[in-house]
C-alpha cells in the first residue's frame, strides 16, 4: 500500500494535480487557501486587492509581532472596498477552492487547516474526496484518525477553536495506525520555525493521545520551515509532511 501526505498546499493547484501520481489515495492535512505569501509578497488574495507593496508592509508589521498595527492597517484597506469585506474574501477563497479542488487527485482523504472555511468545502467536493474530522477510516488494512483545524491565537485565522474543542476531536478518535493533525503536537521542536522565528501552537492533547496510544505515525503540517521536521516518542514517528506549497511534492507512506 502506499499513500501519498500533503499538507499547507496555499494555492499550489499545480503540484497538487501531480501528488496523487504513482500512490493508492492521497491525504491532505489542510490549509488550501493562501491568503498571503510571506516569500512572495504579490501573491495571495490580500496582494490580489491591494497589492504586493501593501502586503508587503502587512507582513513587516505581523512578523514583528505588532498585531494592534497590522489589524489597524488591514482595516483601514478593506474600508476602501465597496460592500463588506467578508463578501471579497468569500469571492476569492471560493475561486481558489474551485480551482484547487478540481486539481485534487482522488480518491483523497482530508481535513481542514486552520487557514480554511470549513462551510465552502461541500460546494467543491468531488464524489472521491471524503473529508474527515475528528473521526477515522480504515485504509489499507490501518486506521488512520484525523483532526483537523488550529487552536486559538493572535493571527485569528479561520479556523481556529478552542483547546477544549480540539481535545474532544482527539479523544474521539481514539486509537489508530496514523494520527493525521494539521497542527503538530506540543513538542518545541516541531513547533519553531526558523524564518518566521517564532513558535506556532501546537496541541497538548494529541502529544497526550500519542504517549497513551503509540500510533505508528504522527502525521502533521502547519509550521512551515519547522527546526526539525521529524522525531520519536516511543514507537511513534512523528513527521512534519508540509510545506507542500514550497515542496511541491508529497510524504509518502508504505506498508
């Protein structure tokens, strides 16, 4: 068996038509949308409406951590559009949505990222993709589990919930072959990212789920150019699979 894992793919509809090639099913851990590029600031729905240089300056004010600053200035831009911003950013998600879901290899097996809108998903569904959160399927002959979504932070991404929400998805899991997160477990080194210099959140629970269970596997994403990519607790392997949208090529799981 063999299975191809795909995580953070921000608009790389290309690639992502490719990452099915060769395997039994895909598994995507999330994060669709890009909605800012921090290596390429002209890319991205913010840049799509207001530009690379504004963007640019966007990303100045989040990387040095001056959130007040940077909501302030996001506001002042989306007053200059006509109607409600909610409306041009629904526009732009679901143009990418479409054509991103049309890319999707099937059949594929997913979960949401923090940066996605869950309620958007149905309307671009192929009869291949099944989409799972909090819950598990058999593949292969393993069980593989999935939670998808971030925890709470300043960024108040979409998809953000509460620790206690994102425990529950956990607990009802249960035990499986292959834990699937978007967001790793709380371990530090898997949580800093070295250009961003900062850490992202990661979740207590599914590192508790992993030391009570001892899946095979840890799969995840989320941190983008993470200090270590793998490690071990216990039998689990614990695997970073992103960033797919600079990768561009899938981590590839046998059996």
């Amino acid at each position: 068996m063999r299975v191809h894992v795909i995580s953070d793919v921000h608009g790389r509809a290309d690639a992502l038509a490719r990452a099915g090639a060769g395997a039994d099913a895909l598994i995507c851990l999330g994060d669709l949308i890009l909605f800012i590029d921090y290596d390429d600031h002209a890319q991205g729905i913010f840049p799509d409406l207001f530009g690379a240089e504004r963007a640019a300056e966007f990303i100045r004010l989040r990387t040095a951590k001056r959130f007040d600053e940077a909501r302030a200035m996001s506001a002042r831009l989306w007053s200059t559009l006509d109607g409600d911003p909610r409306e041009h950013i629904e526009r732009n998600v679901r143009a990418q949505y479409e054509q991103l879901f049309a890319a999707m290899p099937e059949p594929a097996y997913l979960t949401y990222g923090n940066v996605d809108i869950p309620r958007l998903w149905p309307d671009y569904l192929q009869d291949g993709h099944q989409v799972l959160d909090g819950q598990s399927v058999e593949i292969g002959g393993w069980r593989f589990g999935f939670v998808g979504g971030g925890l709470k932070t300043t960024y108040r991404t979409p998809y953000e919930i509460s620790d206690e929400e994102f425990a529950a998805k956990v607990e009802a899991v249960g035990e499986v072959d292959v834990l699937c997160c978007h967001i790793p477990p709380a371990v530090p080194e898997l949580l800093y990212d070295v250009v961003a210099r900062r850490f992202e959140r990661g979740s207590e629970a599914t590192l508790a789920a992993i030391k009570r269970t001892q899946p095979r596997y840890a799969l995840f994403g989320h941190v983008h150019q993470p200090l270590h990519r793998r490690t071990r607790i216990g039998r689990t392997e614990c695997v970073n699979v992103g960033h797919f949208r600079g990768k561009g090529v899938p981590f590839i799981l046998e059996w």
